[in-house]
C-alpha cells in the first residue's frame, strides 16, 4: 500500500518561524524563513512523483526534521568552512544547514542520481552559494576532496559510511552524527580516532542526540 500523501497547503514564512524557532539556539539569518518555505514546497512538488522523505505532513517535517537540522547547525563551531552531508537524500541536513549557516561551502553528497538532481533544483532555487552536488559515491570523490566537517544523518549501513567518511575529514576536523540513541555507540565504535565532545539531545524527543566527534592530530 503506497503512503498517502498529503497535500497541505503550503506554510507561509511567518508560521514557519512560529513552528521551529522555539528549538533553535538563536534566530536565523534574514530571509532564512522565506528560503525555508521554497524548500518545503519544492520538497513537496518532487515528493509527488519520487520518494524524498516519507515524511509527507509539512508541518510534521518542519517541526522534527528540519527544525532539527537547524539545531544541530548553531551548534557546530564557527571556524568550520567547508562541509560535506554524506548521503543527502532529500538535502538533509545539508540544505538546512547551509541556510542556517550561510557562510559554510557546503557539499551534498548523493549517490542517487534523481535524488541529486532534486538537490540541484533545490540549490538553485534557493539561491544557495557555495553548495555543490556530488552526484556520486563519496568514496569515488577525488583524494584530496576532504572538508572541516562531514555530517551525516539517517544514512544507509551507518558503520560503512562512518568508515568511509573518516578520510574525508580535513586536519583536525570535525565528524557530526544526528541519530538515534540506539545508534549511538555503534557511531563511536566506528569512528575510534575522534575525540567526542559532550552529546547534546535534540529538544522535544527523548530518541535522539547530535554527535560531535574531532578528528585527533596524527602527528601527536
């Protein structure tokens, strides 16, 4: 049985403020919400004939999803300046991220080829700077493609991607899991390089936590 599909109408960036400011550390740069509003649009359009998210209900997607992401955004330390989001899917984290944090290169990482050409359109349309598409596996990026963060979250084979993402890691660079609790310990086995900093738990679930690792300096 297919899921139903359910079509709201679209959420207007003033009520989009309303729903996921309350989970944010501080408010979002100007015309963050107006930006937030075309992608869920543009979520929902392409949801009609691919699966992006499962997730079909906007306001359900805002408040857990991509409120979520936005968190997780203000909490990463400022001197990041390049980031990757390993296996982007529908552009989470990535999208959220970069609107939240618009002075970050963000790359989105996609293996799907339909997946990465929503991630294009959705770049495009938002007039989002400085965000790539690499529409391929990450192992197959060049060797020297390596960022200041890789993020990864609700990927496939969780402890093949923490493996392959390690490498692409810069320097003393930073490795940040939003998950499950469950998940939590199979992310720190797998990533046994990283210094882990405190966990943080994402407000309003009791499930899940952001995971915020940096890369040890091999030369110690």
């Amino acid at each position: 049985m297919k899921p139903k599909i359910l079509h709201a109408a679209p959420i207007e960036a003033a009520e989009m403020e309303v729903l996921v400011s309350p989970k944010l550390l501080r408010p979002l740069p100007a015309g963050a919400y107006e930006q937030l509003a075309l992608y869920v649009d543009l979520l929902a359009r392409w949801n009609r004939r691919m699966n992006l998210t499962a997730v079909r209900d906007p306001r359900v997607l805002l408040e857990l999803h991509i409120a979520e992401c936005l968190r997780c955004a203000q909490m990463l330390p400022l001197e990041i300046a390049t980031a990757m989001d390993f296996g982007s899917g529908a552009g989470l984290p990535g999208i959220p991220m970069k609107i939240a944090r618009p002075e970050i290169a963000v790359t989105l990482a996609e293996s799907q080829n339909k997946k990465a050409a929503f991630l294009r359109e959705a770049a495009r349309e938002l007039g989002l700077a400085q965000t790539t598409v690499h529409s391929g596996r990450v192992e197959d990026l060049p060797m020297g493609s390596t960022f200041d963060l890789v993020i990864l979250r609700a990927v496939d084979d969780m402890g093949q991607a923490l493996r392959a993402a390690l490498p692409r890691i810069r320097g003393e660079g930073y490795c940040a899991v939003l998950t499950s609790t469950s998940q939590e310990s199979e992310v720190r086995k797998n990533l046994p390089g990283l210094e882990w900093l405190p966990q943080e738990g994402i407000p309003g679930t009791q499930q899940r936590v952001f995971l915020l690792g940096r890369k040890a300096n091999e030369s110690k």
